[in-house]
C-alpha cells in the first residue's frame, strides 16, 4: 500500500508541473490576445519561450504516458493535453508582423 501511495505522489507531482505550464501557455495566449501589436523583442522572446515550454510539455507527456503504462496499466488514466494550436497560429502572427 505504501508504494502505491508514492506512485500515486509522484504522478500528482507530474500533474502539478503539467499545470504549471499549461498556465505558461494560456498566459501567452492572453499575453498575445490583448496585445496583437508585440514589437519584435517581445514576440521573439514569447516564441523563445514557448518553445522551451513545448519541449518540456511534450516530454513530461510521454514521461507520464510511459509511468502510467508501467505502474497502472493502459486503461488506468488519461492525460488531458493542452491544445497549442491557437497559441502557435498567434505567436506566428505576431512575429508575422514583424
């Protein structure tokens, strides 16, 4: 029982840093929304980060894809992933308009 009680801790760690960047994500969406008009070091500099957040997403994705398969079997739990191709379309925008 103890070491199902460490898995499942570890998993909520997992989610808890999933969150964390999925607000990343939909502050920059916001970030964009409300200003449409970024000038070029502002735009880059979202586009820099977004995709230093998006590499850290998708690998924390399979990493818990890879743990839930391991220790709770295939049908235990779905992840919900954060849908970036709004965010992508706006960041492309923005730097469009450069």
């Amino acid at each position: 029982m103890a070491n199902e009680s460490k898995i499942q801790e570890y998993l909520d760690a997992l989610e808890q840093e999933k969150i964390m960047i999925e607000t990343h994500f939909a502050n920059m969406e916001r970030l964009l929304m409300d200003n449409p008009k970024l000038d070029q070091q502002r735009a880059f500099g979202l586009l820099s980060n977004f995709n230093t957040l998006n590499i850290q997403y998708e690998q924390l994705c399979n990493d818990m894809i890879t743990f839930i398969k391991i220790f709770k079997g295939n049908d235990e739990q779905e992840i919900r992933l954060y849908k970036t191709e709004e965010l992508i379309e706006l960041l492309e925008k923005a730097v469009g308009q450069i």
